[in-house]
C-alpha cells in the first residue's frame, strides 16, 4: 500500500513537471506577453502626458484667478 501511494505520487509529480514545463516553453515562445508590455508602456507614457497637461492646466487657471482677485481687489493697475 505504501508503496502504491509512493509510485502514484511520483508519477503524478513528474506528469505535473512535464506539463508545466510544456507550459512555460509555450509561453517563451509566446509573444503575448511582450505586445501587454508594449500596451502597459504605453498606457502609462499616455497616464503621464495626461498629468503633466492637468498639472500645467492648473497652474494656468490658478494665475488667471489670481490676477482677476488682484483686479476685483481695487489693484489700480489691471
């Protein structure tokens, strides 16, 4: 009986090691993952553009405000 239990988890480690070496061969080959790595680069060269554009934006729009606070303010020079 022990020895049973010992040849069919043998034969079970090397059936999982030969399919997941398969696997992993399978996925090398792949170039899946390399075009999501062209796509996640992408996305987040897009996410900072995005953040430098609202940054100076709102650097913009603050000065315009403070300028027309200064001239409602009775500043003589607007």
């Amino acid at each position: 009986m022990l020895l049973r239990t010992f040849i069919w988890a043998q034969v079970g480690y090397t059936e999982f090691r030969g399919s997941l070496r398969t696997r992993l061969v399978d996925m090398a080959g792949s170039e899946r993952g390399g075009v999501a790595a062209e796509y996640a680069l992408l996305i987040a060269l897009i996410a900072v553009v995005i953040v430098v554009g609202a940054a100076a934006l709102g650097i913009a729009i603050n000065n315009r405000l403070n300028d027309t606070a200064t001239c409602v303010g009775g500043a003589p020079a607007c």
